[in-house]
C-alpha cells in the first residue's frame, strides 16, 4: 500500500511540475491543432486504433501541418507529400533526426534498427551499407528473383484465386528473403515471416500516441513490474525473444553455410565477406558480424510496411 501511495505522489508531482513549465515557459508560434485539456493535452481526442484517420480529420480542418500534444509530448502530424517534401527533404539537415522513443529502446530495437536510430555516425553507417544493397540502381540485379517469384505467385493464384492477399504478401517475403539469406519461402506462414511481422507489428503500436504511458513519464520503466499499470514491461518482455530470434537465426544459418562452402550470392553473405578479415581480434569479428546481423534484419521491416 505504502509503495503504490509512494508511486501515485510521484506521479503526478511530476505530472503537476511538467504542467507549469509548459505553461510559464515562452514559444515560438506552433502550427495550428485541436484544442487540448490542462495537462493532459490531447490524450483524449487520439484513439489508440487506426489514430492515422483522426490525423486526416485534424489535416482536413487545420491544413497541412497539424500540431498536438499528450502531456509533455508534442507531435508534428504532416499531412500531405508536398509538406513532406519541403520539410523533410528540403530541410532534411534540421528535420533529419527522430524523437527518443522509450518503448523502442525497451524493445531493443534503436540497437538494431536505423529506422529507429537518432542521427548519428552510427545512423550513417547502418545507413550507408544498407543502401548498398538497395538503392534504385542495384534493383536490376534482383530481377531473376523477382521474375521467378511472381510467376510463382501466377501459378497459385491460378490454381486457387481466392485468398489473394496473402499470396500478394508471399511475393513480397519471398523476394527480399532469397535475396538477403537464400531462404526460401512459399507461403506467409513461414515460421520466419510470422515472428518477423509480429516484430514489426510491435514497433509499429509502440508508436502510436497515448497507447503507453512510459513514453510521457520514462521514469515508469524502471518500477518493478508487479505494480500494477506496468503493461507496458510485460509488453516488451514478451516481444524481446521475437527480435532476438528474427535478428539470430536467418543470420547464423548463412553462416553456418559459409562455413563448410556453402554460401550464396546473399546480401548477408557478400556483406561479411567484404567486412571481416581472417585476422581480425574476436571482438572485432564478432562486432562486424553483429553490424551486418542488424543491417539485414531490418530488410524485412521494409518489406513488412510496404
């Protein structure tokens, strides 16, 4: 009792603490948004579910640029290409960074993910090997695959045209596994595929607005997570081996290959081979080859949001 008592009080003296900066703090001009409550902001107007089509409605009465908060935390919701473009490309040395996000750090996944990265020499080298691999130029060399995958896809649909979204996913999966670990995959409920899209699936409701409440008062992810309210611990615990078996095991099943000669012409494969020398320390090697592990992981997530 005396515990939560303890946890409640320094809730919302926090919260209380927060609200008077905010309030007494001079700004510049915000773009325009909704109009919110002392305190708590916006947390009532952003649904947890589908929150992109209430940012439609605020684009459609506010315009192309849209701001709210929830507590302390303000977000900038762009609505439409051309916004994008001048502030995101145009401006891309002011807006190229991204916010912490508590809930991606619990999920490990600003390790692994430039996606998730903040802007950093780190973000740049993640980056600059993956676009390697990528980039609009190097799409000709994967076109036997793509070629072979979606006559594959033909054939399924001719023998069974019902169904049809799935069998679209599979081309998709299919194409970006073979190039990256020579996996071979035939439908969407390959092993892989189902962790790999509830890796995903988890990083995308991590950030939703107002969904978890350690993104607002970080200081919640470090009470034990028996108290009441933690959902968001047992969130993370629970996906934590998701990752680490998407990141493990298509990588280390190349390497096992490469080991007795077996290797193919696989992302990973080239990667490492470029990367790591005969003579490098096994610190060295084994932080090259977790920079390769990463890099590739996150080819899937692109497959995976497409």
């Amino acid at each position: 009792m005396q515990t939560a008592v303890l946890i409640s009080t320094i809730f919302l003296t926090t919260l209380l603490l927060r609200w008077l900066k905010r309030v007494h703090l001079p700004s510049l001009p915000l773009p325009p948004g909704p109009t919110g409550y002392p305190i708590i902001g916006n947390l009532l107007d952003v649904p947890v579910h589908m929150p992109w089509k209430k940012y439609r409605q605020w684009c459609d009465a506010y315009g192309d640029i849209v701001y709210f908060k929830i507590f302390n935390k303000q977000t900038i919701v762009i609505g439409s290409a051309q916004a994008a473009f001048d502030l995101l490309e145009k401006r891309s040395d002011i807006y190229s960074d991204r916010p912490p996000n508590v809930m991606h750090e619990m999920l490990t996944t600003t390790r692994w993910n430039f996606g998730n990265m903040r802007y950093s020499p780190e973000w740049r080298n993640h980056r600059r090997e993956f676009h390697q691999f990528f980039h609009q130029r190097k799409v000709s060399v994967y076109q036997p695959i793509q070629l072979r995958e979606c006559r594959a896809f033909l054939r399924r649909a001719l023998h069974d045209p019902t169904h049809l979204a799935p069998k679209i996913r599979t081309i998709y999966a299919a194409i970006i596994l073979k190039i990256v670990y020579d996996m071979e995959v035939t439908d969407v409920y390959h092993e892989f595929i189902k962790t790999a899209e509830r890796v995903f699936l988890a990083i995308s409701v991590a950030q939703i607005p107002g969904l978890f409440w350690v993104e607002f008062f970080p200081f919640l992810r470090y009470i034990p997570s028996w108290v009441p309210g933690t959902y968001f611990k047992k969130f993370a615990e629970e996906h934590i081996p998701m990752v680490q078996k998407m990141l493990d095991e298509p990588f280390y099943a190349v390497k096992r290959n490469m080991a007795v000669g077996k290797a193919s012409d696989t992302t990973v494969a080239t990667l490492l081979e470029r990367l790591c020398d005969e003579g490098d320390k096994k610190e060295d090697q084994l932080e090259k080859e977790l920079f390769v592990r990463d890099i590739m992981g996150v080819a899937y997530g692109g497959d995976y949001d497409n």
